[in-house]
C-alpha cells in the first residue's frame, strides 16, 4: 500500500528541512490533535493517538538534505514512512511525504483512511512550519 502527501512549500531551506526531520522531537510539532503519548528514545520515537495502538518509528535511511525515512520498529507491521525534500531556492523548499506498507488486502482496507487521514495531517502541519 502507497500513500503520498501532497506536496507543500516550507520557508526552510533543504538543509533546514532535512535537520528538522532528522531531529526526532520535532515530529511531536507534526503529530494531530488527538496526540497522546509522544517519547523519543534514541534514534526512534513512540506515539499512541486516541484509539490507535502505539507506534514506535525508527530513524532509517536517509540521504542528506533531500530524504528522511522512518521504519516500524515492529516486524508485525512493515511499513516506512518517508519526507522527500526538495530545494526551491536558499530559503524554501518542498516537503511530500510518502508511506509505503506492506499489509495484506484486509489490513489494507482497515488502514487506509485512518493512515491517509494521519499523512494529510502531517501534511497540513508541515505547511505551517
């Protein structure tokens, strides 16, 4: 399963943007409303939203000031959740997260428009950083 942000312009430059996502805390500025739990620890983070099981995401591959990924830490549910940075100019750049799973059919459909609705939130709040 594949879902893709929109992509949205930020007033940071790809540097900026990248060690913004490379700072785990920073997600926690990211993460909706109906946040409950946020821990870092390390190279990864914990986060539990209202009804939802907790999620620990793990700092993965990342290519510098264009890519950040971040994996599950658990091997029941594989997934990676992606930013892809784009330079526009010295102070701005574009922002388009991606997140890849790998679920069987009926996981798939269960998760699908809370996982899209979860990415257009990521979305809507890096446009305002």
């Amino acid at each position: 399963m594949n879902i893709e942000g929109t992509k949205v312009n930020v007033n940071k430059s790809a540097k900026e943007a990248y060690e913004f996502f490379m700072a785990l805390e920073n997600f926690e500025q990211l993460m909706p409303e109906s946040t409950q739990k946020f821990e870092v620890d390390g190279n990864s983070f914990l986060f539990a939203l209202k009804g939802m099981p907790e999620i620990r995401l793990v700092l993965g591959d990342s290519v510098e000031y264009s890519k950040v990924s971040l994996g599950a830490a658990s091997s029941k549910l594989s997934f990676t959740l992606t930013a892809n940075i784009e330079s526009v100019s010295d102070n701005s750049s574009d922002v388009q997260l991606q997140f890849e799973g790998d679920f069987n059919p009926m996981m798939a459909m269960m998760v699908k428009k809370p996982l899209t609705s979860f990415i257009d939130t990521l979305t809507e709040n890096i446009a305002k950083l």
